[in-house]
C-alpha cells in the first residue's frame, strides 16, 4: 500500500536557520507529492506540490523536489521565520482511481525562536 | 462561502451517544472527503464523495460511522454508539474533481468522547 514517512519532531530552530524536514514515501503507481501546513488554531493548507519525477515545487520561500530514485520528497527553506512555525505534513496521491485521495505522514512540528 | 466550513467546532459527547458532524463545502466543489486526524498523528482518510454517490468508504473504522451528502452539496458524518477511541479531529475538504485539484481543508471537529 501507500506510505509517507517523514522525520518526526520537533525541530526546534532560531530564527534565519536553514530548514530541511525529510520525507519518503512508498507507492504504486506514479504519485502525485505535496506539503501541507497546519498553523496554529489553523485548518490544512496546501504548501507546494510535485506531479512528477524531478518537478520542484516551491512556495514561500520552501522548496521540494520529486525524487523518484530516491523515493523522497524533502522540505527545505534558506532562511525560517517565527511565522513558518506550524506542523508539516508530507502527502501523496497515488493518480490510480480516487481523484486527490491523499496519504498523509504523520507530521513535524517546527518551532522557529528568535 | 470563502472556505470549507465545519461544525461543531467542538464536541464533547458521553461514551455511547451519537453524534452527526456537519461539513459546508466551498460552493460548486464536488468532490468531499472526511479524514480522522488522531492526536500527534497525520489525517487519515475516511470516505469520499462525488457529488452525491459515495465512490470510496473503504477508510470508515466500523459499521458505525455513516456518511451521506444527499443533494451532493453539505455533507454529515455520523458515529453512533461512540467509543473512546472515537475522540478526534474529524476534518472535511472538498476539490473540484479533477486529479490533481488541490484540497481544501476546513478547521475541523474535534471530538472528544467521555
């Protein structure tokens, strides 16, 4: 079946940090992969999204890049602000029957101090 | 509407109630999923709506969760007979269909069974 697996948390990091949040996934078929944000009292809002092998997508200053030799599809920022400080999801959607049926990995709470 | 609305925002039920969590989609999308988001944990799919035909049920943990969106607009997650093992976040997001059409998360409810 579909899997994400993504570093747990939390990352703890000053403001101006580089930021890399690691994810994997397993799946078949060819797989959509996305970031989604949660905000503190927030609701899940989509970060940046890759439908395909090599695609980067990239948002706000975060970036990902579709790995499929590698299986990964890690979150990287240059330079974190205390306002990024939310919980990060990694997703897919494995494109094989139920449009946007996501999985999702289990979250990285990151806490941006100054 | 401006967004996906849910509510109860909150629920607190005693063990063995029902309860029925209602979803408001954005206007016009019509494709709804309800996900259970567990503490500490990522959102897990549930079940998924086209219009009004519920295509996939295959995440619904027991007999006693239904779910219907009978005009193919608002929809309503029901749990009979809760457990404590019900208590949750309920999440709804609704697309516009098509592969790839990103989510749209509401703020969720969360359920806590006593």
């Amino acid at each position: 079946g579909n899997s994400v697996t993504q570093m747990e948390g939390p990352v703890t990091l000053s403001e101006e940090a580089f930021l890399t949040i690691n994810c994997t996934y397993t799946a078949t078929g060819y797989p959509s992969l996305f970031w989604y944000v949660q905000y503190p009292g927030e609701g899940l809002q989509l970060l940046l999204k890759a439908t395909k092998a090599d695609d980067k997508g990239s948002n706000k200053g975060f970036e990902a890049t579709y790995r499929k030799e590698t299986t990964s599809f890690h979150l990287e920022k240059g330079s974190v602000q205390v306002s990024d400080s939310a919980v990060y999801f990694c997703a897919l959607t494995a494109n094989t029957g139920t449009a946007s049926k996501l999985t999702f990995g289990t979250g990285t709470r990151l806490q941006v101090t100054l | 509407g401006a967004g996906v609305s849910q509510s109860p925002r909150y629920k607190v039920a005693k063990r063995g109630q029902d309860v029925a969590l209602r979803c408001d989609p954005i206007s016009g999308h019509v494709s709804l999923f309800w996900y259970q988001q567990a503490l500490g944990q990522g959102p897990e799919f549930l079940t998924y709506f086209q219009n009004e035909a519920q295509l996939d049920k295959s995440g619904l943990p027991s007999d006693r969760f239904f779910a219907e969106r009978p005009e193919g607009s608002v929809s309503t997650l029901k749990i009979q007979r809760t457990q404590q093992e019900d208590s949750a976040v309920y999440l709804c997001a609704s697309s516009l269909g098509q592969v790839n059409s990103p989510l749209h998360f509401g703020n969720g409810t969360r359920l806590t069974v006593t």
